[in-house]
C-alpha cells in the first residue's frame, strides 16, 4: 500500500557542545501528535535522571552517575556531563510505503 504523504515528523536528540556535539534521528512518525507524545515521553526519561537541557541546577546535582541507557532511543548519546535535548522537526515527504513504515516502528 503506498500512499502521497507531505508530512513527517522526525524526532531527534542532541548532546554536547561546539565540536562535541552530536545530534541523531530517534524515530519518524507520520504524526504529529504520535511525535509529540514520544518526545514527551523521552523528555521525561531524561529529567527524571537529571540529563534534560530543561533540569534545574539543582535536579542536574542529583542527577545519576552514566552510563545511561534509554528504552526509548537505542542510538542515545550522552557527552562529558552536558545535557541532553530532544526536538521534532516537521520534514517534507513524497510518496510512502506505510506498510514498511509500520513494520519497522514495530520493530
């Protein structure tokens, strides 16, 4: 089953600074709100150990020691004690196969 589609939404993730950085795609969605939802989901995992870029200093003190590991984001990376961010971007797509699409989100 293919499908026009002109919308999908990429969630990505980022840590570090200048030439430490580093920023990688998490998953698509052909969703906005199922994008939303997971970044949601992964900005939660990070500020409950204290990594997320929106931590106060003081959630950042007590913060667990690495290594991290996310059930969420196989590709997580996290740099020298900075903080972690997560963000959707809406990108332009052409025509879809949406059964490979949904068989791969399954897996």
């Amino acid at each position: 089953m293919t499908t026009e589609i002109t919308k999908a939404w990429v969630v990505q993730g980022t840590t570090g600074e200048y030439s430490d950085r580093r920023e990688w795609i998490v998953c698509v969605f052909l969703s906005e709100a199922e994008a939303k939802d997971y970044l949601a989901q992964l900005e939660a995992w990070a500020c409950g150990l204290g990594i997320h870029a929106s931590c106060t200093r003081a959630q950042q003190r007590k913060a667990s020691p690495p290594p991290y590991v996310c059930p969420l984001d196989p590709q997580f990376q996290f740099i020298n004690r900075s903080e972690v961010d997560y963000f959707v971007s809406c990108e332009a797509v052409g025509a879809v196969n949406l059964q490979r699409v949904h068989a791969e989100k399954k897996t």
